[in-house]
C-alpha cells in the first residue's frame, strides 16, 4: 500500500483525505491518505522522513510552500512560481505546483480572465501560484500583502503592481477579481475587505475553504458581488496533484462529491 499526505500548520481543517481517499478508493488503487500536522521547524526532517519511509507523495499546505521546494527538485513551472503544492517520491523528490492551474480553472468557470484587473490579497505561497498564473492571463494584476516589501518583490517578478493594503480604496472601483490567498479568514470570522470596499461588477474568490463561506464572502454577497469559493480550487488542484502522482484521470465529480458530503 502506497502513503500519502497534506503536511501544513494547521492542517485540521484540510479535505484533502476525504477527496483523495475517495478516488483511491473508487478507483480500486491500493493507498491511502492522511493529514499530518508539522512543526514549523521540522519541514525537512518531515518532507526526507517520508520519502525514507517509501510515501508516494505529499501535498504542502500553509505555510510551507515557498521553503518545501528547497528540499526537492522542482519542475519547470514550480521553480518559476518558487512554491510548490505537490511532491512525489520515486528515484528523486519531485516539487510540481498545481494551485496556479486549479486557481485558473476555477475561476475560467465564472468569469471571463483575460481583459478582467485582478487583486491578489497576499504574497505567500498561494499568492505566488495565482500572481503567476493570472499575470499571463489577465490584463492587470495588483498585490496588496501586509508586509509590504514581500508583495513588492512578487509584483516585480510578474510584472504586476504591489499596492499597500490601505491603498486598496485607490484603486477598487477598476478591479474586476479579488482573490484572497491569505489564511485571513481560515476558521475565524474576519476578512481583509468588508462590503463598502468591495461593489458588485467584481468576482470575489477566496482560497480559504473552512469555512466554505467565509467572512469575505459574505461581505461580498452584501455588496452585491459575484462570489467563488475555495471548494473548486481544492478540487482542480487536488485533480492535478492526483494525476501526477498515478498517473491516472481523476474522477473529479466523485471527488467533489465526496467534499460535499463531508461539509453537509
Ligand atoms: P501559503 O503558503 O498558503 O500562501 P503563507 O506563505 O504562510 O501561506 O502566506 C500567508 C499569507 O497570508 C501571507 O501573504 C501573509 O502576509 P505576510 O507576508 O505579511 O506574512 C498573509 N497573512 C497571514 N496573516 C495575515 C493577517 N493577519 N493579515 C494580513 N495578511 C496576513
């Protein structure tokens, strides 16, 4: 039986499991998948644990992105993002990055990327996949993280513009996407925007899938907005990861359905 695994802090939250255990399952592949919470400083020893121990591979949650590729050999798109969401163990520990086409197709499904402006909340790991991803695609990306300096560097490399977070008021009324890729919002009632920054010609997404409404998504409800959660980025992320790793098609309706069925 083949190992695999989301490694974050925190992880609790993750159904990743129940997606993935799913489609091993339905699927007839013999393996099984766990969350493991890790300590910040032992990334390392967690992500060359696993492959001494023969894992077939992993995901990485918050906040290890950006380092876990340090201890990988990373794909073409992966080492230009600079983030990583998926490993595989064989020969070598392979780094790939899934969230920036599992973001792209999420969003592909309400709107329409290319002549859209889009605010990028955050600089992270996360943060990184999406700016990458919608740079090419969209016509204008801005990035508003808390330290500023981390989005200044992001928006520099993909050719974006960092923008301070209380400068957002400046320049709401052209942007057509919100996408947040902070953990701000991740099991706690908060959010970054609340209505009266937000209006209802834009389309706000948010990564954050615990809970599935979170507190910027109601806020964008209220200002009228049309309103993307982070259950089909999981899911197309999770699809991608699950094809590198088999090499099989992923049963995305079964997957998604099995989320469901643990949310309700
Ligand atoms: P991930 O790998 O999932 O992207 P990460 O790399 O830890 O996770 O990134 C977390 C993001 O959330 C960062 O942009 C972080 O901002 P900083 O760069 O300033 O740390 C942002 N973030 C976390 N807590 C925040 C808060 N309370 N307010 C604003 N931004 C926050």
């Amino acid at each position: 039986m083949k190992i695999f695994g989301i490694i974050g802090n925190p992880v609790e939250h993750s159904l990743s499991p129940v997606m993935h255990n799913s489609a091993f399952k339905y699927l007839n592949i013999d393996a099984v998948y766990f969350k493991f919470k890790v300590d910040l400083r032992r990334l390392k020893d967690a992500i060359l644990g696993a492959d001494s121990l023969g894992f077939g591979g992993l995901n990485v949650t918050v906040p290890f992105k950006e380092e876990a590729i340090k201890y990988t050999i990373p794909d073409t798109l992966a080492e230009e993002i600079g983030a990583i969401n998926t490993i595989k163990f064989g020969r070598t520990v392979e780094g790939f990055n899934t969230d920036a086409v599992g973001a792209v197709m999420a969003l592909k499904e309400v709107t329409d990327i290319k002549d859209s402006n889009v605010l990028i909340l955050g600089a992270g790991g996360a943060a990184r996949a999406v700016a990458y991803a919608l740079s090419s695609q969209s016509k204008k990306v801005f990035i508003a993280n808390r330290t500023f300096k981390k989005g200044f560097d992001l928006a520099k490399k993909v050719g974006g513009e960092p923008i301070k977070l209380d400068e957002i008021p400046n320049i709401i009324k052209s942007v057509d996407i919100v996408i947040n890729t902070t953990t701000v919002g991740l099991n706690e009632d908060r959010s970054l925007l609340y209505h009266k920054d937000l209006h209802k010609d834009m389309v706000v997404f948010d990564l954050v899938y615990s809970p599935v409404k979170t507190r910027l998504l109601r806020e964008a409800e209220i200002a009228g907005a049309k309103t993307l959660n982070g259950i089909k980025m999981l899911l197309y992320q999770g699809a991608a990861s699950f094809e590198v790793w088999t090499g099989i098609k992923a049963p995305l309706d079964l997957m998604e359905e099995a989320i469901y069925h643990e949310i309700s």
